[in-house]
C-alpha cells in the first residue's frame, strides 16, 4: 500500500532558535509588532510503500531518527495517510 508522512522537524523549545529570532525582530521592522516570537523548523513530504500503516509508522521513525531530525537539537512529529 502507498502511504504519504507529513513530518514537521522543530527546535528543541529550551533551545535558542536564532533564525527564527532574527525573523521575529525582521517583523517588527515591517510594522508587525504583535508577532513576539517565531520558531522556524522543517516540513518534510514523503512518500513510501509499505505493507501496513504500522510498518509506514515504523520506516518514518527510522527516517526521523537516524536522518531527519537531530534528537539532540530537535523534536519531530508526523501523520501517515493512505494514498
């Protein structure tokens, strides 16, 4: 069966996020004063084939682990859906 992941990839929230405290303080130079903090991560699309939802669950935990995300510096999250 053909299943998609919708993976967001996030800092860490007790970690600094300086690209997204450099587009906090952009805002403010445009006039958007009452945007006060950003968080800037990843979207990531992907498409697999697999057997169950339980095995497409299992590959994208592996992917996110060992590639995707730094479980150092970062947090994931995702949905599978059925093609």
């Amino acid at each position: 069966m053909n299943y998609r992941a919708e993976i967001d990839v996030m800092p860490l929230k007790a970690l600094l996020d300086p690209q997204g405290k450099a587009v906090a303080k952009s805002m403010k130079n445009l006039g958007v004063n009452e945007i006060t903090d950003i968080r800037i991560g990843k979207h990531i699309t992907l498409y697999l084939k697999a057997d169950s939802e339980k095995s497409a669950k299992e590959k994208v935990e592996t992917a996110c682990k060992k590639l995707l995300a730094n479980p150092i510096m970062e947090y994931y999250e995702y949905q599978i859906f059925s093609e």
